[in-house]
C-alpha cells in the first residue's frame, strides 16, 4: 500500500542531534507527513543511518496508519503532546508492540516538526495480557462468587420468611399451609401439595395451584410404585416419564397434569414421618445443589415446628383434662357445701368421677366400726350386679385390707370376672371412714395420673363426710346449748315467776280466810303483775326461738316486729320513729339492732315500764339511736362494772366504733343513747 505522507520538505534540525542522540530508546524527529528528519544513534546500524528521509508508515502494520496519522495531525494542529501504540511484526515474526509518545517542536510560535519517542513495549504487553488473563479469572471468580452469595442470600431470605411464618403457627394445618405457600415461591414450583400419613395411608392435607383435584388417599396397594419414595424418608428428586400410569394413581395424575419433574420432600417430627410435601414441574427441572440445601432447611423448619405443635397440642390437652377434673374437684366441694344429703354428694361424686376416667362402675361405702351405714353405687354399665359389689366387699374384706395395709389405693384382678378392681380408703386426718371402689374392664396399674387423682377425689370425699359429721356434731351441740339456755332462762325467770305466784296465792288464800281484805287486795295486786311479768319473760323467750329473716324486712322492720310481738302483746305502750335508714348497711345495721333488742330486753325484765320509745336517725356523718323508758330505774354507780347486758351493748358499740351512753336514776326511768360515725363519701355534707 502507498502512503500518500511519504514526501516532506527537509528541516535543518542539526541543532537537536545533542539532545536526542543522549534518549535511551529510539528518538525520530518527523513532520506533519511522517518523513523522519532526524533519529538518534539508536537507529544506526553498521554505523549507517538509513532512516532519515524515509516515511515512518512502512515500520509497522496498515491497520495502525490512520490512527497514527490522526494523532500526528492533532499534535500539529493543537501544540499538544500526543501518543499512540502500535505492533510491527509480519510473515511469522512474532508482533513487536512499540509505545510512541509524540511533542511538538514550536518554533516562531508554530509547530514545526514532532519528536517522536519510540519504546519497545513487547514484555510490558505480555505483562498486561497475563493480567488481563488473571483479571478475567478474578472477575469470573468473582461473579461466581456473587452468585453464590446471592444465592445465599436468597436462601436465607426464603428460610427467614419461612420461619417468620412458622413462629406463629399453632397447629398441624397452619404448619402445612405455611410450607406450601412458601415452598412454591421459593422452588418456583407449577403446582403443589401436602399428604398426612394416617393409619398406614397417606391423607391430602392440602394443595395449591393445582388444576386437577389430587387424589384424596395414596395406599401402597394403589400407588406402589410412588408409595415406596414416600415411606423412605428422604428427598427424592424424579423425572415422571420414568414412572407408568397403571397401579399407580398419583403418577396419573402428576401426568395428567403435564407434569415432567417431581419434588418429593419427607415432613418428619425427629424421626417420625409425618407427611409428605410434593413440588411439581411442568419443565424438566434439574436442581442446583443451593436448591438441595434450601430443601434440608425447609424439612428441618418444618420437622421443628411439626414437633413443637404437637408437644404444645399434647400440653393443651394435659391442661384441658388436668383443668376438667380440678373442675369436678371443685364441683363436688361446691356441691357438698350446698347440699345436705350425703346419699346426694355421692352419687353425683361417683359419677363425675367415672365420667371423666371412663370407669364402668363405682360405688362408695361408708362403715363404722364393722358396720356399713351407708352405701351408694354409680353404674355407667351393668357389667356387675349392685349385689355382687356388696358381696364381694364384704366377703373380701375389702375395708379391712385397706385399713391394714395403710396404702392409698390397692389394685386387683377379678378373674371370673375379666376386671380390674380398685379400692381407695376414704379417710381423712387420719380418721377412715370408707372405700371407694371404682371397677372397670382394664387399666394400667402404673398410671400414675390416673391413681394420683382417684385417691384426690377419695381425699375430697373423706373431707366432705368429715365436715359433714363435724357439722352434725356442731349442730347438735348448738341444740344442746340452746336447751341448756332456755333452761337457764326459765328457772332465772319464768320459773322464779311462777314460784312467787304460788307464794302469793297462798298468802291470798290466807288473808281471805282472816277476811284481810286490804292485804287480800295488794296481794292480788301482787299477782297481777307477776303474772304479766312472766308473760312478758315468756313472750320474750318466744320471740327468741322464732326465727328471724331480717334481710328482708330490714332494720326497722326487724325493730317493729319485736316491738309487736313482745312489748305491744304484753301492755307495754311503745313509739318507733326513723329516718335516714337509707344510709345504714350491713352489717352496721345487725349490731344496732343487737344493741336495741339487747336495752328492750333490759327493760322488759328489769324496769317494770309501761312506755317506751326508740327513735333511729341517720344523714350523711352519723347515726343516732336513743331508747327510753318510764321503768324504775336503777343506781348507775352499782351496774357500772357490767350486769344486766350492758357489758353486751358495749361490746357492740365497741366494733362499730360507736358511742354508748346509759342515764338512769331510781324510780326516773332509763335512757339508752348510741352514736356511730359514718364513713364520709366524697362530696358529702356535714350534717
């Protein structure tokens, strides 16, 4: 090829032969058409110099002029440095690579020629294409790496989100449909579902995606061929062409839903198959080992979380039937404290007892001494006769062995029978009072739960005949004692009464034969008033004995009907005022009428009145009760240590931190006073 920058006009550049002739390398002066005008000794040759004048294109590869050419115009035009690289070498010889940097010689304020300095660069580009080959195998390296880290990432974005979900489930269900919603974005899976392993056959628990309905139950006998990956408990990665559609359901089906890969992933508790999760595509799927790693995640989340809901499902229950039988506890205690009966209290403890552990029949007896006082017997199922239990109780001395061997429960086979016989001692504090005999077909003697809360039960109802008897005892002492009293009152009173009725008659009877008659007259007198006296006593005796139901008639109430009944009916004129009542609540109320009925009791036996007044008032601060009466009297200074049921109104008062005062003189009647401070609610007045 012809360069067209081969001629060029020569520059006196002799001037410059010192400067350059001292460059290590190759230096050439050009000008604008690349003619050399000068070169150093490096160029020389045999001591010639055959550059000069030659045009410095032919030296290296066409592909190389135009840019050459361009980068010496630009260096003339702009007065700027300038370089370029370029490879010589042809017809087998190795390329040579040379770095060309160019300067402008200016002179008169023009570029005038370029100096041209020529550097053999070969080594330098061997250096740089090894490092470009290094570079590449970083960067290849390095994407790779990339990749792995993304896919790591993904990985554990898809293993967060899959716990993160799992963390909040709270059954099997919820577990299921957590992994297959986040199986089938994290695998990209067409279609998917969950099967349960019940009863030696797998169960679908749930499908996603799917345009067919999958089958509802996998048994070997159906599904041999897909069965056997199922029950191996390992993930199983399968292409179904391989598999045939006869004897085999599921492989049908995953057909007829074009499916070509298949995903199958063990769902295990520990070791304990649980079900099986199926991912299917309708491509063939090869899976990258990061894949295989998210797979074992995903069994490992789903294995944890199957495990932790079925510990807590089985918890839940604990607690439930733990809580049901506490709940029966509490109900017989409920219902002993209700009821009266103990014929009652049994039966419906046998059957809470048998209803919640599933016996077939029991029975409780009670015994004193070798006798059986009372007997009662549940039955769930007639599998023995009422009889036959009392027989074999006594014939096996039941009672007695269990007495003797001290043991909470004792537990026996009835072999012509086919049953298991458990026997409870009913006792408590030491003191027994019976069995519990509980009979069923079968039972674990080391079902420790199920002893342990028989003999609770046993624990309870010795308790409830314990309060029973104690409460029978307590009621027949209050009886006893309530005789002993009225006893007391009689002979104190009513007694002493009559006896003075029968001195007075007799003195009346003498005093007639003599024809006394003034004495005749204030005996009769005499025996008037004993008479009405001991009425009043009896009276008061009366009304004592009848019940009182004072939250239904209240305080006032309560006050009016003794007034009715006693003082009214016996002469004795009474006034009742009130107001305020309102503000009196129990049980201040029970202690003002204790201290009211306690003053009319004082002045019905003692004062001989024939007026008496009570006047009851409460407001906001306070309440005041006064009681007067016209009685005789009496000297204050003589009962001031107690007596006469003072001491009694005092106390009272005391618990209500109430003010009691007494006035009395002889023969000026008494007065009865009693304040009591109220609590002051917010915003209350002082009255």
């Amino acid at each position: 090829m012809e360069n067209p920058y081969e001629k060029s006009e020569k520059l006196n550049l002799n001037w410059f032969d010192d400067v350059i002739d001292s460059a290590p390398d190759v230096y050439n002066v050009i000008d604008r058409n690349g003619i050399i005008l000068q070169t150093n000794s490096k160029n020389i040759v045999d001591g010639k110099n055959t550059f000069i004048g030659a045009s410095i294109y032919p030296f290296f590869l066409p592909q190389f002029y135009e840019n050459v050419h361009e980068t010496i115009e630009k260096v003339f035009i702009t007065g700027k440095n300038g370089h370029y690289e370029l490879a010589t070498g042809s017809n087998g010889i190795p390329e040579v690579w040379y770095m060309t940097n160019l300067a402008p010689i200016i002179r008169n304020g023009r570029v005038e020629a370029v100096a041209m300095y020529i550097r053999n660069i070969t080594e330098l580009k061997k250096v740089q294409q090894d490092l470009n080959i290094i570079n590449e195998e970083l960067e290849r390296r390095v994407d790779e790496r990339t990749r792995t880290l993304h896919e790591y990432a993904n990985r554990l974005e898809a293993s967060e989100k899959l716990n993160t979900g799992l963390r909040t489930a709270n059954s099997q269900m919820e577990v299921f449909s957590i992994v297959i919603d986040n199986a089938l974005t994290a695998f990209k899976a067409d279609f998917g579902g969950i099967y349960v392993l019940k009863d030696d056959q797998l169960d679908l628990a749930i499908s996603q995606e799917t345009v067919l309905p999958p089958p509802k139950v996998l048994r070997h006998d159906d599904d041999s061929v897909i069965y056997k990956f199922f029950l191996n408990h390992k993930t199983q990665y399968l292409h179904v062409d391989q598999y045939p559609k006869s004897d085999c359901e599921f492989c049908s089906y995953i057909k007829k839903e074009n499916a070509q890969t298949l995903l199958l992933v063990p769902l295990k508790t520990k070791e304990e198959l649980v079900g099986v999760l199926f991912l299917a595509y309708k491509y063939d799927k090869l899976f990258s080992s990061d894949e295989e790693q998210l797979v074992n995640v995903f069994v490992e989340a789903a294995g944890n979380t199957l495990h932790r809901t079925a510990v807590m499902s089985q918890l839940e229950e604990a607690i439930s039937a733990r809580q049901h039988e506490l709940n029966a506890l509490f109900e017989i205690m409920a219902i002993a404290s209700e009821n009266e009966d103990l014929e009652n209290i049994f039966r419906f403890s046998l059957e809470k007892i048998i209803s919640i552990l599933n016996f077939k029949v029991g029975a409780i007896h009670l015994v004193e001494g070798d006798q059986l006082i009372k007997k009662v017997v549940y039955r769930k199922s007639a599998i023995v006769d009422p009889n036959w239990m009392d027989n074999y109780f006594f014939e096996n001395k039941l009672y007695e062995q269990a007495i003797q061997n001290k043991k909470r429960y004792s537990y026996t086979r009835i072999s012509e029978k086919n049953l298991i016989c458990l026997t409870f001692p009913i006792r408590e504090k030491g003191t027994n009072y019976g069995l519990l005999t509980l009979l069923n077909n079968n039972m674990d003697e080391n079902d420790l739960n199920h002893l342990s809360l028989i003999t609770s039960f046993a624990d309870v109802i010795g308790l409830v005949v314990a309060n029973f008897r104690q409460r029978k005892r307590s009621d027949e002492l209050l009886i006893l004692e309530e005789r002993q009293r009225l006893a007391r009152d009689l002979h104190d009173s009513v007694s002493q009464s009559l006896y003075g009725l029968v001195i007075s008659a007799d003195v009346g009877n003498k005093l007639l034969k003599l024809k006394e008659y003034t004495g005749l007259q204030e005996t009769l007198k005499d025996i008037e008033e004993t008479a009405l006296q001991s009425l009043r006593e009896m009276r008061l005796m009366l009304f004592e004995l009848r019940p009182l139901f004072f939250e239904s008639v209240g305080l006032i109430g309560a006050l009016d009907l003794r007034l009715n009944i006693v003082e009214r009916r016996t002469g004795v004129d009474t006034t009742l005022k009130s107001e305020g009542i309102e503000m009196i609540s129990s049980p201040l109320d029970l202690e003002i009428y204790g201290i009211a009925t306690e003053a009319l009791n004082n002045s019905l036996k003692h004062s001989k009145a024939h007026h008496i007044d009570i006047e009851l008032f409460a407001n906001n601060s306070r309440v005041h009760l006064l009681i007067t009466d016209d009685g005789i009297g009496f000297d204050l200074k003589k009962s001031e240590n107690g007596g006469i049921g003072f001491s009694s109104m005092k106390e009272r008062a005391n618990r209500i931190g109430g003010k009691l005062m007494i006035k009395s003189q002889l023969n000026e009647g008494t007065k009865i006073s009693l304040t009591v401070p109220l609590k002051r609610t917010k915003g209350s007045e002082e009255a």
